[in-house]
C-alpha cells in the first residue's frame, strides 16, 4: 500500500469520467456550472458532444439527467453533495430513483472536506438522505484508485448511483490492481479483538488505529465499506458474529449514515456492540480540514480510546 501520497478523490473522478466518455459515448457529463471544482473541464474539453452545462441549476440538472437516461444515455449529474443530494432531493425521487432510470449523481466536497467553505457547502446528511430512497445506491471511495474503479463500476450497473468524493487531498490506500465491487466490502486487516468499518476519507484513520492498537496488543480487523446501500450484511454479521465489539469511522452524520447502517445489521441479529464514530449531528464551521475532523472526535486517538475502553 501506498500511505503518503496524497490525491483527492474528486481527481479519481475527472480522471476515469474522461476514459469511460472516450470508451462509450452515451456516457453524459451534466454539469450545474462548477466543473472546475468537481474535475469534469477535461470531459467537457475532450467530449464536448456529451457534455451539458445547465448553469446553477441543479434541479434542472437532475430533469435533463432523467431525460437523457430515457434516450438511452448514462448521464452523471455533477455538484457539490450538500446541492446533488439535498437541493436535487426532489428530483432524484420523482424523475430518477422512482422510474429507476439510469442516472449517476457525482458529487465532490463530501463530509467536511470543504473544510473552509463552511458549513452550507458542507454535505454532512447526504449518504442518509440518499440511501432512504428505493432504487438509490449509495457508494463512497477510499482513495484515487477506489474513486476510479467505483466511478467505471457505476458506470456498468443499471440503476441510480451516489457517488461522493472529497476535495481535500487523502492518502492513497490501494493501487491500480484492487479489485471494487458495489455492495462488498473490502478487508484490509484481519483481527479478532474488535472491529472497525469505515468508509471514503476515514479509512486511512482506520487503519493508522489498527496500527496503534496492535502495538497495544489489541487486533482489529479493519473493513473499508465503500457502499452502504446496498450495505454488505454479510462482512457486517461476521463482525457481529466474530468479534461481537464494532467501531464505525464516518465523515458523516452519525445519524442514519454508515455507522447507523451497522446498528441495524446488529439489531437484527440481536447481538453485539456498536460505537459511532462521525459527526455529532452538528454542521460544520469554517476552519480546516482536519481540526474539523477534529472537534468531532474523528481521529485516530479517538478510535483507539473507545477500542481500549470495551
């Protein structure tokens, strides 16, 4: 693995959009009038014959999407996640998810990595609000490498898609060579202690956690679930199973996001143990990345004091 290299995920995105638009050429960029910022000027430089620029207008941006999927396009709607899940809710349920029509919603800036933009450009509740709605999945990568072979699994399923990126710049994780599948969660440590499930940019916390703890004489293993709708039940039942204690790591509302997902797992089953780890159900402010992660106990100091504490 590679751990220092930084990438944003959102570079992932403009990177593979360009390659799956020059490989089939149904393949539609909706942008609403900020493709600098989410990576698609490539595509729209490239590919100007499938790309559309409906302005700030992101409800309308959803109307065209439907549209173009009925003619038979893979059109990717692409914003920010606090305007492509929440500003576009409407549509996405009427126009999109309820005729399940073949649409993606590319979304940059998920979470806090917006960091200094504040918090009206930070999308905190967008994974929850998306994956209540049938017909919708709801997926978030790791790094660079897991952007890119997510944005061309999208691509190839039938069906609705949510795919959130960062804009700050996170560790690369993977490599070219590992294998993505929507829906299956990825092990990327074994261990018989505890369990930690994160997703998108806290897996690196995740695993630096698993590090500390190992060297305390605690084994996690450490699962990235990518998608948390569908959610893989069966990696989350044999955490539950296995180890009985589970620790999820989001930059998301703790609420109805990844870490409310794998209660749900565990109620069901009528048995373990489930910490939260996120964001205190509060909005952000303005102030970096990484102190914000910080005010809301997403670190790996905080990871390893709730492990010690079971």
């Amino acid at each position: 693995m590679e751990a220092k290299k930084l990438i944003a995920t959102r570079d992932g995105f403009g990177e593979e959009i360009v390659e799956l638009g020059r490989e089939n050429h149904d393949i539609y960029v909706v942008d609403i009038d900020i493709g600098k910022s989410c990576k698609t000027g490539a595509f729209a430089k490239a590919l100007p014959r499938q790309h559309v620029n409906v302005g700030i207008a992101e409800q309308n941006g959803a109307g065209v999407a439907a549209g173009l999927a009925t003619t038979g396009k893979i059109p990717f709607v692409v914003t920010y996640a606090v305007f492509g899940s929440l500003r576009m809710g409407e549509q996405i349920r009427q126009e999109i998810c309820y005729p399940n029509l073949n649409v993606k919603i590319a979304c940059s800036h998920g979470g806090l990595t917006p960091a200094n933009d504040g918090a009206s450009h930070q999308g905190i509740e967008d994974m929850g609000v998306l994956r209540t709605v049938p017909n919708m999945r709801v997926v978030m990568p790791a790094d660079y490498y897991a952007a890119r072979a997510l944005v061309r699994a999208a691509a190839e399923i039938y069906g609705p898609v949510y795919l959130r990126f960062t804009r700050d710049a996170i560790p690369v994780i993977y490599d070219e060579k590992q294998k993505f599948e929507i829906g299956k969660a990825i092990t990327l440590r074994e261990g018989g202690d505890i369990a930690i499930i994160a997703n998108g940019d806290t897996v690196r916390l995740a695993i630096e956690a698993a590090e500390v703890l190992a060297g305390r004489g605690i084994s996690a293993r450490v699962l990235d679930m990518h998608t948390i709708k569908p959610l893989d039940v069966e990696a989350v039942s044999a955490c539950v199973n296995d180890i009985g204690k589970i620790i999820t790591v989001e930059d998301h509302n703790i609420l109805n996001g990844l870490g409310s997902a794998v209660c749900e797992v565990s109620a069901g089953i009528g048995k373990g143990r489930v910490k939260r780890v996120g964001i205190q159900d509060c909005f952000g402010q303005s102030a970096p990345y990484e102190r914000l992660l910080a005010m809301n106990g997403i670190t790996v100091e905080n990871i390893v004091e709730l492990a010690e504490k079971w």
